[in-house]
C-alpha cells in the first residue's frame, strides 16, 4: 500500500535501508563460501528478492500497482520513467536481478576470483559483494521514495494535508 503522508514515507525510507543491510550481510556471508558460482547464484536470488520487498513496502510493486486506479498507475510509471528506474512497477525476476548484477561489472566478476584467495580474498569477495547488493538496494530505495513524494505532493489539498 502507498505511503499517505511524508512522515509515514521517511519512516518507511529507513526501514528498508535496513532491509538492505541485512541482505547485503547475507550476501558477503555466501561470497566466504568457496563453492564456484554460490556467490553470484546469492547474489542473484538476494537482490531479486530485496527488490521486489521495497517496491511492495513502497505500493510500487506491479500486483501493488495493478490495484491502484488507471490515472494514479499511469502518474507513478511516468515519474519513475523520467526518475530512470526501469524495476519499479515491474516484476523482478532472476534474469533481471542477473542483468542488473552484470551492470554492475567488473567488482563482480573480480570478486568471484578473489574468493580463491585465501582469507583475504575471501574476506574482500564479501566486502564488494556486500558493497554492491548495498548501492544497488539503496539507489532502489531512492527511487521508490522519489516517485512516492512526488505522488504525494502532487495529491496534496490546499491544507497541506495529503
């Protein structure tokens, strides 16, 4: 459900940054396992799943969206499409949550190498891994609440009430 007042849109800002922390500690723990490829296959599954928690803890999830009114829909889209955010009101799948991981470029594939080095590359495979799934969920964050404040301030009464 979409956030009614500021107050209630910061409060949610923060709470999902610390989703977002939490997840990335999830993904720098599988990047210390030295199995080939379980670091990006957490990647993947962590961030795909982070997205699409933030966009619904927003109401800009697609099912979240697909309830709203045809005006109200078509507002948020546009505004997302001009903040540059190609995930909200999307579903998030593995192949766009790999897509978006392959962007992220060259840490990634770096790290996967790292992670053969003993100790230390290990522990620095973790350190990009949790970096990465960190910038990213936060820049989803930012976007989410963008689109949701200039929902909000453009619904707003002369009063100032939303």
């Amino acid at each position: 459900m979409l956030p009614t007042t500021l107050s209630e849109l910061e409060a949610l800002r923060l709470e999902c940054r610390t989703l977002v922390r939490q997840r990335a500690g999830i993904s720098a723990g599988a990047a210390v396992i030295p199995v080939p490829g379980m670091d990006m296959m957490a990647d993947v599954v962590v961030f795909s799943t982070l997205l699409e928690t933030i966009s619904s803890r927003f109401g800009l999830s697609q099912a979240e969206l697909a309830k709203l009114d045809h005006n109200t829909r078509k507002y948020i889209l546009l505004t997302a499409g001009r903040a540059g955010s190609e995930l909200i009101g999307k579903l998030v799948t593995k192949q766009l949550a790999k897509l978006i991981l392959k962007k992220a470029g060259a840490r990634l594939i770096g790290k996967t190498l790292l992670r053969f080095v003993p100790i230390a590359g290990q522990a620095v495979a973790a350190g990009i891994s949790y970096g990465v799934v960190t910038r990213l969920g936060d820049a989803h964050i930012e976007d989410c609440y963008q689109v949701v404040r200039a929902l909000l301030e453009q619904t707003k009464t002369p009063e100032g009430q939303p």
